[in-house]
C-alpha cells in the first residue's frame, strides 16, 4: 500500500508531531507547490517539505509520542487515531471552490456590424416609372371582333389619332430618359474627376512610411494625395530636425530617463532598491509554479540545463522579503528595474528582450486599499491614464490588472499565496510589477512597442534609417 504524504497524514490525524516527539493539535495548514505550512493548536507554525519520504512524515508514520502538548488541549479520539496509525481510511475530502474570474473588461473595438440593405432598385425599373407620363393613357381600348369578321381588321378613325399621339408621346419621353440617363453620367464622370485620386502604395514603401510616422503626424495613408516620393521627403526632413533638437536639448534616452524617474518615486515613498543577476537557476522558475510541461515554460531562454536569462524579477524580490524581515523593520519596501527575456510572440505590445520594474511591500498596510492608491499615486506621477480589472493569472491566481486601453499594464497581487510557504514568506504582502516599454507606449501613443525599446532602429520613437 502506497506511503501518504505529509499533507495526507495531517489531514487524517489532525496532530503534529515534534522532534521533540511532543503531539500537538493542527488548527490549520496551508499547502503549496513543494511545501506544508502548519498553524497548531497552541500557535506554532512549523513550514515542511509535502513528501512521503521527508523527516516530518516519517516522524508521523512510524514514531510514538512522549508527552501531549498541554496548551493544545487534545481530545482522546485524536490522540488515539494517531496511535491507531490507521492512515488508509476512507475520508471525505472537500476540495476548495475553483476560482472565479471577474469578467475581463475589454475596450471598445471597432467591430463590424449589419448593414441593413436597400430594396433592389434596378434600371429597368427606373426607365419604366420614367417613361409613361400620367397624362399619356397606358392603353387604347381594343375593338370587339366577331368570329365571323374579315381577316383584317379596320381601326375606326377616331382612334387612330389617340395611337399615333400615343407612340409619339412615349417615344418621346423614352429620348428625354436617355437623355437625362447621358446628362446623370457626364456628371458622375465630371465629379469623379473632380476629386483628387487617392495614392495607394506598395507594401514595401507603405512599410518605410509608417516606420517615418509618430504620434504627432496628421497624415492619413489611406487618404493622402501626395506620392511617396514627397511624403517620404517631408516625413525624413522632420525626424532629421526631431533628432537635432533632441540632441540640443535633452540628449536622455527616454527608456533610461524613465527608469530614473520610477527609481526616484519609489525611493521617495520609502521602497529600497536593488539589483539582481539576469542569471537566474531554473529552480526559481519552477519555484514559481512553472514546470517544464507548462507552456510557460517555453518562453524561457536557457543557457544550460540549470540556469536561464529571467522571464520575471519576482523570485529574487522572494528572497529578499524572506531575508530581509529578520533585520529590517516592519514594513519592508523594496523594488528592482531590469531587463527580463522571454520567447514572446510577435505584436504590437510584446517585446522577447523588455525592462520591468516590479515593486512590493510585506507587513503592515498590505493592503488592497493601500496597493490601489499606490498604483493611483505611481501611475499620476507618470502622467499615464488607466483603469482597474480583476483577473486572474497561473502563478499567482486572483491579481489586480491595470489596463490602458487594451493594453495591460501590470497585474499587480495581493499575498499571501500558496507558493509564499515555498519562499518563507509568511507575512501579508502587495505588489505590482510593469512593462517599462509599454508605459513608454501608453504615455507616447506609439503604435509599436518597439519604438520605445532598447534598440539599434528608434531613439525615442523616431526611426534612425534617414
């Protein structure tokens, strides 16, 4: 019969055992990707590996307890299932509520709607109301001929008349339709000429046009009367004076200026920064809730079969919250701004090589509130508008997500979470972690991500192949 893990044991025993071999009650625990975080009965916490085969389980499985914990008041039907040892009974398990998203809120799209269709109206339809006047009679009466009449049949004079006037008449208002049908032409072939005929461009050369255009261009591609030959020229001759001004007057690269701009904010509202390797083991990542199954897991650069460039600056951030509560003060404030790597797809809005800054508070004032008007507070400062979501996300489930536009800013987290126990980390905490390119996007109104990047083709948004 299989060995039950540790968390198995705990559930059907409900005590906890010590090295001590002192049986103490179990009030909670929690579990996450590796371990077993116990809350007894008396207040202790003990964090162990989830595992058939550590210590803990083992203690539990097959050792006897010397003394009962007194402060955790154990009923004699608990300490006897333990020494019953009767691991494999039936139990009802109650599995926790799946998690439900708030329904994601996406902008306003242009999306394509029924047109309601006309009734045909052909041009037979319009000769015929067209041609006939009212005043001319649509039929002359028909004379009654009898059987026994001659083959050929004489029309009384009286009405002969009447039908000529009536041909006439119809022949002569099918002349003024044409006519009117000649003139109705002319003038559509006169309108059309009169308006400027749209340029349509290659592929090729509508690609080197859009790469010249920024925010501030008016120009419409779809619209323009101008040929590529002198929209190009204006288009090169303003990125020439652009780039000029730039280095008379600022020479900041806008990424850098940013992450200057972030770093003095934060450290004004009392967070510490740090800076980490861009190396980072592989086990942070599956720390992380990321195993190699996972699809995740495939956007991750590795250099070996144990290290990979960073996809995320949290698993560092873990460590240091875990090392830096026993000798800091209670809040602990901290963030880092560097370059993460992952195997994106192509877009308008993801980049395989970008610049996150990713900031948390564990202690006091963790809370939701707090991390709102914090991402309130941050998101001001950068002149940048937004608007709050819930979601939820694989690693750390229900999140806060900052949207501008359809474009999603950061999902920012309120702890704790499962995966904290596997991280030591067993205080309350908030955070939030941004794309500092996509900030760049947002606050620039750059169509391309990429103009905001680290890159060998853009200096701040304007396109350097002059």
């Amino acid at each position: 019969m299989d060995r039950p893990n540790l968390e198995r044991l705990v559930k059907l025993n409900g005590v906890w055992l010590s090295r001590k071999d002192v049986l103490h009650g179990v009030s909670k625990y929690d579990v996450s990707r590796m371990n077993i975080r116990i809350t007894t009965d008396c207040g202790e916490v003990i964090t162990a590996r989830n595992s058939r085969n550590s210590a803990s389980a083992r203690s539990l499985r097959n050792s006897k307890y010397k003394k009962v914990c007194k402060k955790c008041r154990l009923s004699e039907e608990r300490i006897q299932r333990f020494v019953s040892k009767n691991f494999h009974e039936n139990i009802t398990f109650v599995e926790p509520a799946a998690k439900t998203s708030a329904p994601k809120k996406v902008g306003k799209k242009d999306t394509a709607r029924p047109v309601p269709v006309p009734p045909a109206f052909t041009q037979s339809a319009a000769v015929q109301s067209a041609t006939v006047p009212s005043a001319v009679p649509s039929a002359v009466p028909s004379a009654t001929v009898p059987s026994t009449a001659a083959q050929s049949v004489t029309v009384p004079s009286a009405v002969q008349p009447a039908v000529q006037i009536s041909n006439q008449t119809a022949k002569s208002a099918l002349n003024q339709n044409a006519a009117v049908n000649a003139s109705g032409n002319q003038n559509m072939e006169s309108n059309s000429e009169s308006k400027p005929s749209k340029k349509s461009f290659s592929p090729s050369q509508l690609s080197r046009l859009e790469s010249l255009l920024v925010s501030d261009d008016e120009f419409d591609l779809e619209k323009t009367d101008m040929d590529f030959a002198k929209l190009e020229s204006v288009l090169v001759a303003r990125r020439k004076q652009e780039l000029c001004d730039m280095y008379e007057n600022s020479r900041e690269h806008m990424l850098a200026k940013l992450e200057r701009d972030i770093s003095a904010f934060l450290i004004s509202k009392g967070f510490t920064e740090i800076k980490s390797s861009i190396l980072i083991p592989e086990e942070y990542i599956i720390r992380m809730g990321i195993d190699r199954d996972e699809e995740l897991s495939k956007q991750i650069f590795r250099t070996d079969d144990n290290m990979c460039l960073r996809p995320m600056l949290a698993p560092v951030l873990y460590n240091y919250l875990a090392r830096f509560d026993k000798i800091l003060p209670d809040p602990v404030k901290i963030f880092e701004i560097g370059p993460c790597y992952r195997k994106e797809s192509d877009g308008s809005s993801h980049l395989e090589e970008f610049t996150m800054v990713n900031f948390c508070q564990m202690g006091e004032g963790s809370t939701r509130e707090n991390l709102v008007k914090l991402l309130d507070e941050f998101l001001t400062y950068l002149g940048i508008d937004y608007r709050i979501e819930g979601d939820e996300c694989m690693v750390y489930g229900a999140t806060v997500d900052v949207m501008h536009g359809d474009m999603e800013l950061s999902s920012a987290v309120v702890g704790p979470v499962p995966m904290d126990i596997d991280w030591g980390v067993s205080k309350p905490w908030i955070g939030a972690g941004f794309g500092l390119e996509r900030l760049l996007k947002a606050r620039h109104k750059f169509k391309n991500i990429k103009r905001g990047s680290r890159s060998e083709f853009y200096y701040n948004g304007i396109y350097t192949k002059l």
